[in-house]
C-alpha cells in the first residue's frame, strides 16, 4: 500500500507543477510518449493493419450480429430464455461494432468528429463491453437455473422478466462507462492530427482512470467469468452423473461458450491490468516496454473485438432451429423455392411431431410436482433434433436427477 500511495501522490504533483509552468495550456498527447519510438515499423503496423482489421470486424460482425437479430425478433414470443438474451447480446455487439468506422477514421487521419462524439462514442464502447459480459453471465445462470436447480421456466410472465432483467444490464453498464462519458477529450498530436482519449492527467482524472481500470478487470471480466465457469462447471458435472447420451452436445456448447469467451478477452485483460501496474508504478517503466505494450494492447485488443464475428457462428448459426429460420426468411424474400425450402426443412410431419413432442414434454416439466418426468418424454426428446426440444431435454433430466437424488 506505500508503495501505491507513493506513486499516486507523484502522478498528482506532477500534474500540479506542469500546469503551474505551463500557464497557456499547450500541452500535447505526444510529449507523454517516448520520442524514439516514432518511425519504426510499430507505427505503420498501426496505421495499416489495425484499420484494415477493425474494418473487416466491422463488416462481417454487422451482418452476423444484424441477421441474429431478424432471427430472434420475427419470433421472439416463441423464443426460449436463452434465445431472448442473446438478442440483447447481438445488440451490444452491434453497438460496438458502430463506434468501429469512427476508430477506422481516426486512425487515418487523426480524430475529426468533435469532443461530443469523442465522449459518446468512448461510453458507447465501454457499455457494450460490460453489458455483454453481463449477458453471458445471465445465460450461464439461466442454463444453471433451468438444467442443475430445474427451475420452471415456462412461466407466463418469463419474456417479461428477461427483458427486464436486460433492461437492468444495460442501465448498469451505463452507470459504469459514465467515467468515459466524463473524462474523454479530444488531445492534439505534434503532428496536427487529435486523438480521442481518456484524460488521466489531474486529481480527478487519476482517480476516474484507477476506478476506471478496476471496474473493467474486476466488474466487467473477472467476476462474469467466475460465474460463467461456475454455472458451466455445475451443468457438466450434472449431465456427466445423469449417464445420457445428449450430455456430450451440452458439455461441448458449455466448453465453447467458456472458451471461446477466455480466448478472446483474457490476453487483453491481461495485457491491460500490467499496463495498470506500470502506470502505477508497480512496475518498471522503459521505452523500449511502452514500445512493445502499445503493440501487445493492439494486438490482443483486435483478438478481443474478433469475439463479435464469432459470437454469431457460435451462438446462433450452429442451431439448426436458427439455419431453418434464416431459410425461411430467404424464402419470404423470395430467394429460396417452395421445394428447396421442404428439402432443407424436411417435410411437415416430421416437423409437426417435433413441436407435439416439445409441447407435451413442456407440460410435463410445468406440471410435475412431485414426480419425475417419464422415461418415455425424455425418449422422444433425445430423438428429436431441434434445439428447443434439447434444451427442454435437459431441462427435464436435471429435474428427473434432481428429483431422484431426493
């Protein structure tokens, strides 16, 4: 802790004295950056690579996140609870891959878009951040809900109470990019282009910047994965216990989704908590270390933001309830025949057995009181291979193990 309280009170009183000494205020973002580091490759890796890698998650993000939306909104009161926070999820990627142009722009010619811009777009940035990592939590602890505690799920109100639920998320991640909102500005460069970057010079603007970083390691990235790795650890160890064969289909999804999750976002995480440390002076501070961090934030940041491309492939488009929804939408656009849509669907008997059956296994879990589902429910489920029908599978064999523990 000295050493902490060291570091802060000399970040301050430097502060302090450069602007006693600079009574005009022309200060540069530049001058806080080692001069020898201008020119090398790192530069043109920057201002090359980085726009054109933003730009391609940018289009290829917005057409997976846009096409999961008019999936689950066509019918969204058929939907299951999962399926109604990963369209809140497609949103919160959505809203971060808005704010990519902008970043695409600035880094070819410097920040153009004002100081209001400057601030909405950080905040929007920050928001989408925590808002998804607060979904993904809500899925985990709705699937841990559903399939280990087999808690009713088709209740009247549900759709109600998710939407609510979102609601809450996207009002807290507001509260927590409020920092972003507040202390972004617009800093000029020596080399007459501006930057949009958070302030985190002055007594406020380090005390903002350290309340700022913790609440991104610890809010946005550290606690959601503790739960996600809870939730998704309890599922797999019932579904190992319960000795059927559609376990495998649920460990694989919860292995993916955990996965999936720390390959994108943990380097840059960890990556952004050692520049915490030098910023405090925990740790040494070189040039040379400022080069090769800069490039490190870099690169591990486009890792994290590739997670909006993989999100819909992984969440979505592997279904094939979500496969036979977007054929239906080709076919209503009049892209798709009549026959080649039977084909792919299959004909409608095979598809009206598969809703009697996901209807009456519906019944069977919001009835059942006192005793488990039937074996002959939990048959006609494993036969069938619409996804509904394996999630209520799973909603059934965890009441049934539950029950049978009891």
């Amino acid at each position: 802790m000295g050493k902490l309280r060291i570091s802060l009170e000399s970040v301050m009183n430097w502060t302090y004295e450069y602007n006693l000494t600079d009574s005009e205020g022309n200060y540069s973002y530049e001058d806080y950056l080692c001069p020898e580091a201008e020119g090398r490759p790192t530069h043109h890796f920057q201002n090359v690579l980085v726009p054109f890698t933003h730009l391609l998650i940018f289009l290829v993000g917005s057409l997976g996140n846009l096409l999961v939306i008019v999936i689950l909104w066509r019918c969204r009161r058929s939907r299951t609870s999962t399926e109604l926070f990963l369209l809140h999820f497609a949103l919160a990627n959505l809203l971060l891959l808005l704010t990519f142009p902008f970043g695409v722009v600035e880094s070819l010619a410097g920040w153009v878009f004002g100081v209001f811009l400057c601030k909405l777009l950080s905040a929007a940035n920050r928001m989408s951040f925590y808002s998804s990592s607060f979904l993904l939590s809500c899925i985990s602890v709705d699937r841990y809900l559903a399939v280990v505690c087999a808690l009713q799920t088709f209740q009247r109100q549900r759709g109600l109470s998710i939407h609510l639920t979102c609601l809450g998320i996207w009002l807290a991640s507001f509260l927590l990019a409020m920092p972003d909102l507040l202390f972004t500005e617009v800093w000029a460069q020596q080399n007459n282009l501006s930057v949009c970057y958070f302030t985190e010079y002055g007594p406020h603007g380090i005390n903002s910047w350290l309340a700022k970083r913790f609440l991104y390691h610890l809010v946005g990235f550290f606690l959601p994965l503790g739960v996600m790795g809870y939730c998704y650890t309890a599922i797999v160890r019932l579904l190992c216990q319960s000795q059927r064969l559609q376990r495998q289909k649920a460990i694989k999804v919860a292995i993916a989704v955990t996965s999936v999750f720390l390959l994108c976002w943990t380097p840059y995480n960890v990556v952004i908590f050692w520049d915490t440390l030098i910023k405090l002076e925990v740790m040494g501070k070189t040039c040379t270390v400022e080069e090769g961090l800069g490039s490190a934030i870099t690169v591990t940041e486009m890792l994290a933001y590739s997670h909006c491309c993989l999100n819909p492939i992984l969440y979505a488009f592997v279904g094939i309830r979500f496969r036979h929804d977007f054929c239906r939408i080709l076919h209503d656009l009049g892209c798709l025949s009549q026959n080649a849509l039977q084909e792919i669907l299959g004909t409608c008997r095979i598809e009206s057995s598969t809703e009697t059956n996901v209807s009456i296994v519906r019944q069977a879990v919001s009835s059942c009181s006192g005793n488990a589902v039937s074996s002959g429910v939990l048959s006609q489920l494993a036969s069938q291979k619409d996804p509904a029908g394996q999630e209520l599978q799973e909603e059934a064999l965890g009441l049934t193990w539950i029950q049978s523990r009891g």
